[in-house]
C-alpha cells in the first residue's frame, strides 16, 4: 500500500554532515591542530600534543556520531553535539594558552590581519583553502586562526542546536513518534474497520438484489428456450409429415 502524505514516520531522515559548514570547519581544526602539534608541540615532553588533537578529533567525530544519532534519537544527537561543543572549547582553551605561556599575540580588532584572518575563516570552510598554509604559518598565526576557527564552528553549532531544540520541543523524541506512528496505524486500521463495516449491509443489499436479477434473468431463459425447443420439435414434426405424404403420392 503506497504511504499517505500524512504517514507519521519514526526515524528521521539522515543529515548530510559533510555539507554542513560547521562539520567542514571541524575537519580543518582537527588536521590544524595535528599539523600544528606535529611541528610546535615536542612529541614527548609536553602532554598538551595528545589533550589538543583528541579535543579537536573528539569535536568533529561527536558531530559525526550526533547526527548519525539523530535518525532516531534526537535527545542523543543533542548531547553528542553538546561533547562536541565542549571538546572545541577545551580545544579553544588549549591554543589561548599557548599564545599567554609563550608570550605571543593575539589578533585583535583593528589589526589588518585580524580583519583578514576573520574574513578568511568566514568565507572558506574546505580543508583545501587551508593546507597549502599549515607549513606556513608560524605558531602565533596558526594558533589565532585555530582560535577563530572555534569560535565560528561554536556560533554555527549553537544554531544548528537551537533549531534542533524546536523540533524536540515541538516533535517530540523517538518515544513519542513510535507513539504517534503506532497510533496514527492503529487509527487508520480503526476508520478502514468502520468503514467496511458501514459498507457491508450495502453489499448484501445489492447482492440480494443481482441474485434476484439472476434468478429472473434464469426464468426468463428457460421459458425462452422452452419455447425454442418447442417450435424446432413442432417444425421437425412437419417436416417428417410432409415428407411422408410427398412419399405417399409418388407411389
């Protein structure tokens, strides 16, 4: 049976995180901070390497996973994409303090480069605008564009989470639609059950009614071939009459 426009569906449709910016900006900020530690930060001597890549891949795996999660739980891809959140601010975190601990500067309002930095972090979301610079940069220029980074993917997520907010509010979770679908069927069964119910003493009703016209119908052939037969013995009667008295007079 094909689906009604108005079918309560239970799982939702998945959501296509490669074509979300924030999840593209989340991809760069993991290989940033992998470049970024893998030329900065000693591979031994200094545990912040391992705390800022695992904040920055726990960000973009948990957005990952939030909205795989989303098909069917809502409550769930909120909290993934909140670990998310949380992991880009520890992640935010880690690279203010590298800039304070090793005296360097931040990019500030006013500055050529902080209105460039910010134009370019806005406008460009791939991987590919980005890499050509991670051998570039130095650690003061990686750390304010990381930075930046954090902040726009935070914006975007909390947009994102707020509209996801609406749909919980106003949808429900998993719980609720298996409710409203299973419901929705039961009542669809329901009206289906009442309606052929109301139709049945119709269809007795023109049933008697095509019986009679059949019985009729019956009557009305029979009488008509009694009547055929009736006529071809009573001509075949002639015909053998005749017959014997044109035999009659030839002899």
């Amino acid at each position: 049976m094909a689906e009604t426009s108005n079918t309560q569906h239970v799982l939702k449709s998945q959501a296509n995180w490669d074509a979300l910016y924030f999840y593209q900006k989340s991809d760069v900020i993991y290989q940033l901070a992998f470049a970024f530690c893998d030329r900065f930060i000693h591979l031994y001597k200094d545990r912040t390497r391992d705390q800022v890549i695992q904040a920055a891949r726990s960000c973009k795996q948990n957005i990952v996973e939030g909205l795989a999660d989303g098909v069917a739980s809502t409550e769930m891809q909120l909290k993934l994409l909140n670990v998310a959140r949380a992991s880009l601010k520890e992640l935010r975190e880690d690279f203010e303090d590298y800039i304070k601990s090793r005296h360097l500067q931040f990019f500030v309002s006013g500055e050529p480069r902080y209105a460039d930095m910010l134009n370019y972090c806005r406008y460009h979301n791939r991987l590919s605008d980005y890499e050509p610079f991670f051998a570039q940069w130095t650690d003061e220029q990686m750390c304010n564009y990381a930075i930046t980074l954090c902040h726009f993917i935070d914006r975007m997520m909390m947009s994102f989470l707020k509209k996801l907010e609406q749909e919980f509010i106003t949808e429900g979770g998993i719980k609720e639609r298996m409710h409203r679908a299973r419901t929705g069927y039961r009542q669809k069964q329901d009206e289906r059950l009442k309606q052929l119910e109301a139709e049945l003493p119709r269809l007795k009703q023109s049933l008697a009614e095509a019986q009679a016209e059949a019985a009729k119908w019956k009557a009305a052939f029979e009488d008509l071939k009694q009547r055929a037969l009736k006529m071809y013995y009573g001509k075949e009667e002639e015909i053998k009459r005749l017959k014997e008295q044109l035999g009659e007079e030839k002899l």
